[in-house]
C-alpha cells in the first residue's frame, strides 16, 4: 500500500479545506522552515460577524528573511482580544457552548506562548481531535532540507518514503511537474469546489472562514460538510488528479 503525504506552511486556525488536506493524507509536514510572507494566512484567519467577515490577526515582529518557525508574537494580548470577538460573535451559534471552555482554556494557555508556529500548532492539534483527523504531523526541520522549491518537495517525499503528494491548487503557479514523475512520485491536486453549505450565522453564506466557523455552528457534524471524511471506508478520500 502507497504512501500519500501533503507539505504546507502552518496557517492560523485555518479553514475547512485546510483540515481536508490533512485528512486526506497518511502524514501532514508542517513546512514552517520558509520565509513569512506578511499579510498571507501564517498568522491571521476570517470570521463571520453581523458587519461581515473580519480578520483575527495574530501580531507579529517583522524582520528581513525571517522563516515562519523564527517568528515571535509582539502583543501578548492578542488572545485575549481575538476570545472576546469569537464570543461576540458566535455566543449565538448553535453548538458555541459545547466547544466554549475547550475554546476558552486553549486561548487562555497560549496567552504567553511567543512562537507563531507553535500557536498555530496548538490549535491544529486540538481541532484535528474535535473532527477525529488522524494524521501524524510531523515538521519539516526534522527532515534534510535542501535547495530549490519544487526540489525540496520531492526530496521531502523521498525522505518520508512517499509515493503520492497531494499540493493545494494554488501550487499550479510555480510547481514543477516533471520533477515528480521523474522521481516516480505522483502528484495530485486537492479539489476545493462543490463544498456544502452549512447553517450558519449572518449570511450571506462564506466558504472561506476559520473552521472555528464550521465547528460552533454544526459541532459534532462538521465533518459531514468536509469533502474528505464522505465515505471513509474507502482507502483514500477522492482528490483531484493532474
């Protein structure tokens, strides 16, 4: 039986499609060994308010060529700040309560917590338990790393004995092929489209939010509105193909 990996820089509670990827695959490297681009998803998410979706921002000190793992918080109020506007605005959904001290104690313990990439490690853990993933998450610092972005990939793949990759869809820009089917590597594309809607606060409705969305909406039922957890029985949830 193959072995099927996904490779991925860690997002600040990211969305469903994020938890599909990890699902989808026999193990998750959390490749926080680049540099931070600002203004991307490393530290900072959507959610639904009554005025629209907002961003939850997670500050952080700037410098020149710094990789995402070496990356510090600035304000150690920020959990604080981004508790309070979940409760602000998720008191109401329909499945909050059950989540809230889960929720609550975890922003409460990484009050003090300097490393981005550990904050975002934290809540992967934790909603990854709530939706029953699986997956073994490992870093990419504990692999050999070498140059070239497509190049480090493969050679990740190697290294992890894979021999399927699943890239997100937006890796179509800059990703080289041919040098996975050189090295006898399929490689395969996550789908995104074709999402169910779920109940949920302040329409109109919004795909792209934090999975904390989906969760104090729906609950124990999230997962049946995530592509990958359709027909678990099966060895591999369905992805698209190149």
């Amino acid at each position: 039986m193959g072995k099927r990996i996904a490779i991925l820089q860690s997002n600040y509670i990211p969305w469903k499609g994020y938890f599909d990827l990890i699902n989808s695959v026999d193990e998750f490297i959390l490749h926080d060994t680049v540099q931070f681009t600002k203004g991307d998803w490393r530290n900072r998410n959507k959610i639904k308010t009554p005025r629209g979706v907002i961003w939850l921002t997670v500050p952080v000190r700037h410098g020149s060529g710094q990789l995402i793992q070496d990356m510090r918080v600035s304000d150690r109020a920020w959990s604080r700040k981004h508790w309070n506007h979940i409760v602000q605005n998720y008191a109401k959904a329909p499945n909050f309560r059950e989540h809230k001290l889960l929720f609550e104690s975890l922003y409460r313990d990484i009050a003090g917590e300097p490393s981005l990439s550990a904050i975002n490690f934290r809540f992967l853990h934790e909603v990854c338990a709530i939706l029953g993933v699986r997956t073994p998450i490992t870093w990419s610092r504990d692999y050999r790393l070498i140059d070239g972005q497509t190049e480090r990939l493969v050679d990740l793949c190697r290294q992890a004995g894979a021999d399927e990759y699943l890239s997100g869809p937006a890796a179509t820009d800059y990703i080289q092929e041919n040098l996975f089917s050189d090295a006898g590597i399929k490689l395969i594309y996550m789908d995104y489209s074709g999402y169910p809607e779920y109940r949920q606060l302040y329409p109109p409705f919004e795909h792209r939010v934090s999975i904390l969305d989906l969760i104090f909406n729906e609950g124990l039922d999230a997962p049946k509105y995530m592509k990958s957890f359709v027909g678990r029985g099966a060895d591999k949830p369905m992805v698209g193909g190149t």
